[in-house]
C-alpha cells in the first residue's frame, strides 16, 4: 500500500482562500466535501454577505488545520487526487465566472436605472 504524501498547510489554505473547498479537495476529501464549502460561501456571500466571510475563513483555517492534523498523525492522511484537485478549480472558476457575469448585470441594470429613471410598465 502507498502512503499518501504529507499535505502542505499553507498550501491548503492558499487553495481554500481562492476558491473556497480548493483545500479541502488537496487534503483527499471528495469534491462533492468541496463544493459544499463552495456553495455554502457563495450562497452565504450573496444572501447575507457576513455569513459567507465566516464560512469562506473557516474553511481556510480548516484546510490549514486539517493538513496540520493529517501531518502529525492524528487523522488519517488521504491522497491527492490530482483529477479532482483539477476538475474542483475548474468547476470553481466557471462559478466565479458566473456570479461575476451576474454581478456585472446587476450593476449595469442599477446603473441604466438611475440613468434613465424608471420605465413606465
């Protein structure tokens, strides 16, 4: 049986921090784990924007913390899927992409609104 490499902290929480579940998906957890804390901020992010911060930090200091468990032998380590780690950033900017394009829309829906006044339907 092959041991899974050692996980890098600062790498895990480099992940989760541009793409929220990045780390987690580095640390061996499934990428379904990932879009959890993925959807979990976005949605958090765009409903209620303080929640999403804290579900977006904790989940930098879990993969930081959890790489740090998994070196020093108290959980379990789990290898890297390099596939996963791959499809899940993927995934990540398509959504980044898509809550940017709905940003964008919004803005310029605001912006034409108080241009133009509001319409008379």
């Amino acid at each position: 049986m092959v041991e899974a490499e050692k996980k890098n902290p600062q790498t895990a929480a480099i992940a989760s921090f541009l793409i929220p579940g990045l780390g987690q998906v580095y640390e061996g957890e499934s990428p379904i784990v990932g879009l959890f804390w993925l959807v979990g901020t976005i949605v958090g992010l765009l409903f209620c924007f303080i929640p999403g911060i804290a579900v977006w930090l904790y989940g930098i200091y879990n993969a930081h913390h959890t790489a740090e468990l998994m070196n020093s032998g108290q959980l379990p380590q789990k290898a890297t899927k390099p596939g996963d780690v791959k499809i899940f950033a993927i995934i990540g900017i398509i959504v980044y992409a898509i809550c940017l394009i709905i940003i964008i829309l919004i803005a310029l829906a605001v912006i034409g609104i108080l241009i133009y006044g509001k319409t008379r339907y």
